[in-house]
C-alpha cells in the first residue's frame, strides 16, 4: 500500500514537471528605459568643463548626477511675467544667475514647462527653460530646470537627459571630456 502511495505520488509530480513542457510558460515582461552603452559611447567623469548659452556665455563645473531625470543651473529672484507674442500670450521667466567664473547674468527665457522636481529636500515645482548646453565639441539643445543651488558647490547639474546621449561615467575621473 505504502509502495502504491509512492508511486502515485511520483506520476504525480512527473505529471506536472511534464506539463511545463507542454504548456507555454508565461513570459514576464522586462521594461527597459535606457539603451545599454555601445561602442559609440562617450566617456565622462563625475565633473565636468560646460558652456550654457547660445554664444557659450556661462561657464560652469557641473556634476553629474545619473539620478536626476533633467539638467538644473544655479538660479536666484526667479520672477515671471507675460508677454505678448504673435497674439497669444507666452509665460516667461528671469533670473539671476553665476557662473564658475564669479561672472553674474540675468537672464530672460520663456518657459517650456512647469514640473515637479524630486531631490533630497523635497519636491517642489519648478520652471523650465530651453538651453543650448556645450560639452567639449558636442552642444545639446535641451530642457533645463531653475533650482537655487546656492547652498551647493556646484551651481549646474547634468541629468539624464544629457547623458542619454550616449555617456557613460567614469566616476573615478574629473574632466575626461573637457581636459
């Protein structure tokens, strides 16, 4: 009887491995937001040598930070305003901003979006500028936000958005780009 049970018990279990052979396994899903490095990609340190400006105007020594979703620059009496433009109304801002040079600008930009920004202190809205971003010879057209980083040593941060563009960090090197 005890040999029968054991028996049974063994079809059983034989049954059931067979049946993952016959039946399609389930396949899961696997979500990939960013393209794995190729051969083409660039090599950066963890700083970096930037220009911002359409002319170069600002020059900064940025961080990079993998784990911010955008690039930010250092920007103090953020106000804005409206303006009339071609009949509709566009939302601009101005600020003042520094640069690794101690040179001080204000600028005026509009503003491309208004977003919720997660950091280490919290959340907080924050606007959203178009600027044209220089690392070494490559220059990005790209969407950065107005963060005041007075209190940081480093007054402009490159997010993912730029270094999705093909950039892997070397994190024990300083300025591999920009030397």
């Amino acid at each position: 009887m005890a040999s029968r049970r054991v028996h049974l018990t063994y079809l059983s279990l034989l049954g059931i491995s067979l049946l993952g052979y016959i039946l399609p396994a389930r396949q899961s899903q696997v979500v990939s937001y960013r393209s794995p490095a190729s051969l083409q990609s660039r090599m950066i340190g963890n700083l970096e040598k930037v220009h911002v400006g359409e002319n170069k105007d600002l020059q900064y020594f940025a961080k990079i930070d993998s784990g911010a979703e955008s690039s930010s620059i250092h920007a103090e009496n953020i106000t804005t305003f409206q303006k009339l433009e071609n009949g509709s109304s566009v939302l601009y801002v101005k600020f003042e901003t520094e640069d690794e040079n101690s040179i001080q600008r204000t600028l005026v930009r509009p503003i491309v979006k208004v977003d919720e920004v997660r950091s280490a202190l919290g959340a907080k809205l924050r606007y959203f500028i178009r600027e044209k971003v220089w690392i070494g010879d490559s220059v990005y057209s790209v969407n950065v936000n107005l963060a005041d980083r007075s209190r940081l040593k480093r007054k402009f941060l490159i997010g993912k958005n730029i270094l999705d563009e093909n950039y892997i960090i070397n994190t024990s090197k300083i300025s591999l780009i920009s030397e």
